[in-house]
C-alpha cells in the first residue's frame, strides 16, 4: 500500500547507527541490498527503486543526470549517511551528480569493480548507455593500463528481467547474441555491468565457454562498504556481534516512485521473501526515518 513519507515507520536500529541509501531505476538494485544484508547483518538500509522511469539505461545522458540529482536530493532528505549508487548507469553518467548532491561519502560500482580486476582480457555486459560512456573501460584501464576491454550493450535484458520471464526464449537468444563478440574476442573475465544481470547468472554461464569468470560489482563495491562504514564510527557488526540480527525486512526499508505492490511481488524473488514496499514522492524531502 502506499504510504506518504511521514507514514513510513522507523527501522529498529542501535542509537547513532547509519542509514545506509541505495538506489537504481527498479528491481536490479536488490542484487546488492542482499549482498549488504548478507555481509553486514545490523545495518540498516533505505532501498529506492525509481520504477516509474525504469529503464535508466536507454535514456539520454542528460535525463539520467537529472534524474540522479532528484533521487540522490530525496535520499539526502531522508537522512542517509553513506550512499551506494546500486545502479551501474547512473553510476555511469552521473557519478559527479550523485558526490555533490549527496554531501555524505558515495560508494560506486564502477570504480570498486575495476579495483579488483586481475585480467587483462576483460568483457563487460551493460546496458546501452553505461557502454556508450565507456566509463567501466575507462577504469579497468585506469587501474590496469594493458587491460584489453570490450564492452557491450544489452538493450533487451533488463525488461525481461523486470518482467520475470528468465525462462523466455528470446532471453535466451539475446544473450548468444550478446555473449558472441565476448567469446570472439577470447576473454577470460566477464563483468555484469548491471545490477539486474546477476539473475542471469546461471544463463551467461551456459553460453560462455568453461573458465570464464563472472563478477558482479556488488560484491566489490559491498567490500568497500564495510571500512567506510568502520571509518565513520558506525561498526555495527563488530559492536552487537552477540546481539540477535534483526531480520532483513525489518531492518530495511523499501520505496518506490511507482507501483509499489507490482515491486513487492517481482522483489520476493530477489529477497527470498515479500517485502512492504511504500510508495513516495521524490518532490518531497520529509524524513522517512
């Protein structure tokens, strides 16, 4: 049901503990609010899903740019105190938005992603417009100047995804489609440059031949998380280690811009249970928490 943002109830939480943002254009950003639930259990976490303009990754660099700047302005209002872009495209396009908007530490994808790189003959998966930014080759190289990096978009996975259908076979065909010029070119690493890909983990690992590495960037950018956290005073899980974990659904809290039980049901999925999800205004900066 939706609720207006002086409705949403406040997370259990220890005093002074951070409130950790996350946000992407819909589902794709829970690949990384699990991995945040799974490796550090007492934080807490306010998860937007921008659903009423998702896909982010076809639109104009300019919308993208804006719309990072709106979410980022309403997450802010909220109280968050460390933001994660849990989304490869703005990340992407508007990185700089987000860092001073935010006016709290930002993690990225992109940039802990390419930290962690140890090959040189890298493929990154994406949607069309983080390809066309050439911002993940731009830090793979950053860090490993003779990386040989090729990027491709993938215009039709993220409303398949969006959609639920992981079975269908034009899904399917896309992704041979998609994976092709990777096995071509001989890489042995491959980069799901999108935080819905995950959920065609098992898919990309068909199509591509045996010993190619997949990584997903929540992992590195979750890693980064957890001594930020530690440096600004919040280390909850070294502080309650004994403490009972409050369960993930109600430690977090989920929001969207559009339909918020069509969210619920796709996120049991993602969550491994039925979250309430609330819907919100962006055009209001009341505190949520």
């Amino acid at each position: 049901m939706a609720a207006s943002q002086a409705q949403i109830p406040a997370i259990p939480h220890p005093p002074g503990s951070l409130l950790v943002g996350l946000f992407d254009s819909g589902l794709g950003g829970l690949t990384v609010l699990r991995r945040v639930h799974e490796a550090y259990p007492h934080t807490r976490c306010l998860y937007l899903g921008d659903t009423a303009r998702v896909p982010y990754g076809q639109r104009s660099v300019e919308d993208i740019r804006a719309i990072a700047a709106e979410v980022v302005h309403w997450l802010r209002g909220q109280g968050v105190g460390v933001l994660v872009m849990a989304c490869n495209t703005s990340n992407a396009l508007a990185l700089d938005v987000a860092v001073a908007e935010a006016g709290v530490p930002v993690v990225g994808l992109i940039d802990s992603m390419a930290a962690q790189i140890q090959s040189d003959r890298v493929g990154v998966l994406a949607t069309p417009a983080t390809v066309a930014s050439g911002a993940y080759r731009r830090s793979i190289q950053a860090c490993r100047p003779q990386a040989q990096v090729l990027e491709v978009g993938c215009p039709a996975f993220v409303p398949w995804i969006e959609a639920g259908d992981l079975e269908a076979p034009e899904l399917r065909d896309a992704a041979q489609e998609y994976v092709a010029p990777l096995i071509s070119a001989g890489v042995d690493t491959v980069v799901l440059g999108c935080t819905h890909y995950p959920m065609l983990r098992p898919l990309l690992g068909s199509l591509l031949p045996a010993g190619v590495t997949l990584l997903d960037p929540a992992e590195a950018a979750v890693q980064r998380l957890g001594p930020l956290l530690a440096s600004l005073g919040d280390a909850p899980e070294a502080d309650l280690a004994l403490d009972a974990v409050i369960p993930a659904q109600q430690r977090s809290r989920l929001c969207v811009t559009g339909c918020p039980e069509a969210f619920a049901a796709g996120a049991s999925g993602w969550l491994g249970h039925r979250p309430t999800v609330d819907q919100v205004d962006l055009r209001s900066a009341g505190g949520a928490f």
